[in-house]
C-alpha cells in the first residue's frame, strides 16, 4: 500500500510503519514534496501567514515552537496587492512548475528591462570570473593530455541575451540571531536562460568554444534586516536555495573532442560547481549597506536543522557489467546532494540489490524549499561511471514520512520515467536547532558555525600567492565527514602605489637585480641574502627559481616595500557535533607561494567549544593569534543544539 504526491510524483511505500495515507498519516500530499511546497498553501511547519512590518503576524495558526516559520504565498500575478495584510490565497501561480512556458509577469518584466542595461557590464565582469578563476579550476581537473586548454579572453562574453526572469514573488520573512530577530525582504524569482554567449578555449591551436549555455533555476533576493532609517535594511544576500539545472553545447574544430563523455562532464561539472561554491546554500553572495552590521548574519545564517538521511539499500538496479561468470550485474554507490553539499557512498560489488545502510547528515536552511537529489551509478575504473537512476524529493517531505519509517521510493531514468531503473529503501529523522541562552545544552548534539571574516598581516610572499584557512572539527555526527573543510584561498595583489613610485619601479627593479647578483657572487646563503634584502627568506627562494631575473628581482622589490597587506574572506562553515562540550575546532592559516607547488602551513590555533559556555546566546567574536607569524585572524564562533522538544512537532499524524 502506498501514496503518490501530488508535489513531485513519488509513489512512496512505508515499510516500518503504516503506509502514506494509511491510518495514523496523512496523505503524501500534505508531505510538500514540491519545489513551492510552502507557496501552496499549509505546510509542514504550521499554516502560512504574512506579517506587518513589525513583525506582527496576521491571519492563521502560528507554527509549531522550535520549527522555522513557512514562507507565505505570494499574491497572484496581476495582483494590485490589495490585502497584503490578510492571509493570502493558494493559486495556481504559485507553484513555478505550473508557470507556462514564455510567460513573465509584471513585476519580472521591469527587472528584466533594467538587467538588460546592466547587461554589458555584467558580461565584462563574467569574463574576468572566467578567465581568472573558472579556468584554473577547469585545467586543474582535466586529464594531463589537457592541461594547456584556456580561454581566450578577446572571445569570451555572455552575449547579448541577458538572463530572464520568469516571474518574482514578493515574501516578508523572520530570521532568528543572537542579538534577537530581524525581519527579511525576500524576492523570490524563477530564471530561464538560453544564453547565445561567447566562450572559446585554445588548445593545441585549435578553438573549441562553448556555442549554447542553458540555466535553469529559483533565485532568491533577500534585504536583510529591515530598518526605519536609510539604507532601510543591513544588507542584502543572493542565492539558489537547489543546484539550477546546467547544460552546455560545443562548437569549433574540437567540438567532438569536448562533447566526449568525459571531458563534457568536467566541464559541466566544474560549471555546476563553479556556481555552488557562489551561490547555491549554505553559500550565498552577500554585502552589508550598514558598516555595523554582522556579515554573518548576512551571508551565513545558521541553518534551521539538520536532516539525517539513511539509504538503507536498493532493489531491481539496471545491469552495466558481466560478472566473471556471464551474469549481468553492477558495482552501484549512492550520491547524495542537498543544496551544494554532495555525499559519495562506498561501492558494493557485483548486485543489483546493494544492502548500503548507509547515512548523511545533511544541516538544512530551507526546509519548505530545499531538495535532496539521490543517484546511484555504476562505477567503472577504466570509464566514466554509468548512470543507474536518480530521484529529487523535497527536505519537508523527508521529514514527513517519520523517523522511524522507512520508505521504498522508484528510481527514475534520464528521460524521468519510472519503472525500468528499479528502487531505493531510505529513512530520514530531523533535528531542529535552538540557540542555547541559558548555556545548559553543551552536554547534547549540536551545530557549531564558524566565521571566517579577516586575516590581517599577512606576510607577503610575492604576486600571486594565495593564503587561506582550514578548519577541522573533532567529534562529528556519523555521516558527515571529519575531514577539513577551509576558505576561498585569496590572492596576493601587487601593493598600490604612488604614481612616481611606480614610474621608478624599473629602475628600483634593475638595481634590486643588482644587488642580488652581487650577493650571489660573494656566495652568501639564501637565509643570509634574504637578511642583508630585508625579505622574507621563502619569497627569495621563490623568486631564484623564476627564469627571468627582472622578474625575479621585481618580486622582490615589491616584497620589501610593503611587508605585509590583509585578505577579506567572509566565509562561513558547520559542523554538526555529537556533543558540543567534547568539541575542538583546529584553525590552520595556509599559504602557497606563486611559483611552488608545496603548501605550507603558516600557524596553527585550537579552540575547545566549551568556550562558547557563558557568551551571550553561545555566540562570540574573537582575534586568533599565531605564534612565530604577525599574521592575526578574526572568526566569529556560535554554537545551537538539537531540541529534543521539537520532536512530536513533526511526527507523523501531527500535521495540519
């Protein structure tokens, strides 16, 4: 016995307990397993609900303590907004899946007039982004055989077609801080870009260009932290609450060599992940307009819980390999991705009914929003991995079906039609987070979000060098990974300088040269040169292996004008913990030198969790120093528990 939902058209079978719809459960309908799950209407979280500026709710049942609100409905398309104070009717124009191909409503239609405008100027930018960053991720990840491919930056633009909003909601929403809550403007718009952009790459003289790029996706634009006075909000952030769909097509004399299955989908992955480590949560674009306010609060709000989801095995798979003894079969392993984070299964060997009881944790933002997109492959050490089948079902829905279920959910193909890829048996529990203001929950599991904001004094090493900030925390929730996760890694700029300064660098740079020469005519040691120069002792051996010694000597003309500089980074990680207290985050600050291809780690600092006992809301700022090194860092540093007492919030039955 099952049920379907009318969502996002899974037929789902409880076999632990009683079936969707079945006695004791709602209906899978009541699940929201579609994308605009909290724009329809009630929710998981309790009925939806708009608020006056002040926060003061308006119309319908307040949602269950310790659970983020839902999201409102949006007025339909041509409303005058009339009633904006009142609950808001479900439509039909809710839900970006009913949206009909080419349609744009008013409001969509003035945005796009004025990206239209900004078009060429965005198109300059992008290009830069290509060029500098897209394009050493993409040889970094290629095969050997492909690592002179690059991007012609005379030939690279994103054409004159600007992206094109679909349609926009208008939402007011609340988000929770330690310094108390703060009431959000969301801008909720569905984007459909078939791009006649430019893209061409060079290799081995050949062009290869990228002819189609299609990006499909709900972007969200948020003013957060509403004030009375101007700019009347903090600041504003951008993201995509899933991975937008991403597809490309190629031209040029090696357009068969790029369509090859393995090197289209480096660089569709390398696109799709380009856009993930942006923008796709818990990453998101963000600024603050208000000197004053928490970037953090901005860019990286901790997220509403967390989701453990247990694949338990699979049945019916389709078969990619023969066994040694003739029988179809094939080494399936599971990915699971939510938002930008991606999980990977171990491999089971020769079945087509893997047993994985395998399990994720996965720290949700959105709940009513976000997916979870699941899909098996067959591995092939030789080849690129076959698909076996994939299935997306909404972060709300998982919750629904109950801790202690476990559901038999129907893989689909590439074409999505079910019925031929075979089924998945999986469960999935869900911990809400609170923040702790007594201070008396760092004996139970929890989140502890860490802030990257800036490292000043960083010795410089010569243009080109890149420094960043690993962080490790022991004492993981099993099924998310202990290893380290760090930051962007920052460039070096050259130091700016005075006009008549740089007009003398050439000079300054020839007797530089000099000196050095003679320093190495006398047979002086690298250490010694470098005291005698007044450099760092690595920057001059760096700049010795550099074959032009103009170059060289320019390196480290600049060095020793402006010893140090700061690096703005604004990146925020998680961590979910089985116990606060036994908790310890290790910060490594790093660095590698332009022209090495060794890292090195510049200074090392730990801080126990238990620290945040007695801050205010577990929340505090701090300035890490690292011995030996002037380099200091500055993290922001909080903590949130699971709440046991949002447990029979969401179990099965007790929805509205």
């Amino acid at each position: 016995m099952g049920a379907t939902c009318s969502a996002c058209d899974h037929s789902s079978t409880l076999i632990d307990g009683e079936p969707m719809g079945g006695a004791g459960g709602p209906s899978a309908e009541a699940a929201g397993c579609g994308d605009d799950a909290a724009a329809a209407g009630p929710t998981l979280l309790g009925r939806t609900h708009l608020q006056d500026p002040h926060g003061a709710k308006k119309g319908g049942a307040a949602s269950p303590p310790n659970l983020p609100a839902a999201r409102p409905p949006a007025e339909p398309a041509g409303s005058d907004g009339a009633g904006a104070d009142r609950e808001a009717p479900a439509s039909p124009l809710c839900s970006e899946a009913s949206t009909p191909t080419g349609y744009t409503n008013p409001i969509a239609t003035s945005v796009n007039t004025v990206l239209e405008h900004l078009w060429p100027r965005i198109s300059k930018y992008a290009t830069e982004v290509i060029v500098k960053e897209v394009q050493p991720a993409l040889v970094e990840q290629l095969p050997a055989a492909l690592k002179s491919l690059s991007f012609d930056p005379e030939l690279c633009h994103l054409g004159e077609k600007p992206l094109e909003f679909r349609r926009i909601q208008i939402i007011r929403d609340d988000q929770e801080t330690a310094l108390g809550d703060v009431h959000n403007l969301v801008f909720r718009a569905s984007i459909d870009w078939d791009a006649d952009c430019s893209v061409y790459l060079k290799y081995a003289g050949a062009g290869l260009g990228i002819r189609g790029l299609r990006v499909r996706g709900v972007l969200l634009f948020e003013m957060v932290g509403l004030m009375d006075q101007p700019p009347f909000f903090e600041g504003v952030r951008v993201f995509f609450n899933n991975r937008p769909f991403v597809d490309v097509d190629f031209q040029g004399t090696g357009e068969g060599l790029l369509n090859l299955g393995l090197i289209r989908q480096k660089i569709l992955d390398v696109v799709a992940d380009g856009i993930s480590d942006e923008m796709v949560l818990p990453h998101r674009i963000g600024f603050k307009l208000r000197p004053e306010a928490d970037i953090f609060n901005i860019k990286c709000p901790p997220p509403h819980g967390i989701l453990t989801l247990t694949v338990w095995s699979a049945a019916g798979l389709l078969a990619k390999d023969v066994s040694c003894l003739r029988r179809p079969t094939s080494d399936p392993y599971v990915v699971v991705k939510c938002g930008a984070y991606r999980f990977q299964s171990p491999t089971k060997y020769k079945t087509l009914s893997p047993e994985f009881a395998w399990k994720v944790v996965v720290p949700v933002t959105e709940l009513a929003n976000q997916r979870v997109l699941l899909e098996l492959f067959d591995e092939d050490l030789m080849n690129h991995d076959d698909f076996l089948g994939r299935l997306s079902v909404s972060a709300q829905c998982c919750v629904r079906w109950g801790k202690d279920n476990r559901v038999v959910l129907e893989l689909e193909d590439e074409d999505k039609q079910k019925g031929k890829c075979g089924s998945v048996t999986v469960s999935a529990a869900w911990e809400a987070l609170a923040i702790d203001a007594a201070g008396d929950h760092f004996e139970l599991p929890g989140l502890i979000s860490v802030g990257i904001d800036t490292a000043s004094k960083l010795t410089r090493a010569g243009e080109g060098t890149k420094y960043w900030v690993k962080v490790v925390c022991n004492n993981p929730l099993p099924g998310f990974p202990e290893a380290a996760t760090e930051t962007k890694r920052v460039a070096e700029d050259a130091p700016e300088l005075p006009a008549e300064t740089q007009e003398g660098n050439i000079v300054g740079a020839h007797s530089m040269k000099r000196r050095l020469a003679i320093l190495q005519k006398h047979g002086l040691g690298e250490d010694e040169m470098a005291e005698v120069l007044d450099v760092d002792a690595k920057v001059l051996r760096s700049s010795l292996l550099m074959r032009c010694e103009t170059q060289a000597a320019g390196s480290l003309l600049a060095s020793s004008r402006s010893s140090t500089y700061d690096a703005k980074f604004e990146h925020g990680l998680e961590f979910p913990v089985e116990r606060v207290a036994d908790s310890v985050l290790k910060f490594a600050l790093m660095r590698k030198l332009c022209h090495h291809c060794c890292e090195e780690v510049v200074g090392e600092y730990e801080f126990p969790a238990s620290k945040l006992r007695g801050a205010r809301n577990a929340t505090l700022w701090r300035n890490i120093e690292f011995p030996e090194t002037p380099a200091r860092l500055r993290v922001k540093l909080s903590m949130r528990y699971f709440d046991p007492s949002a447990g029979d919030a969401i179990a099965p039955g007790t929805l509205p």
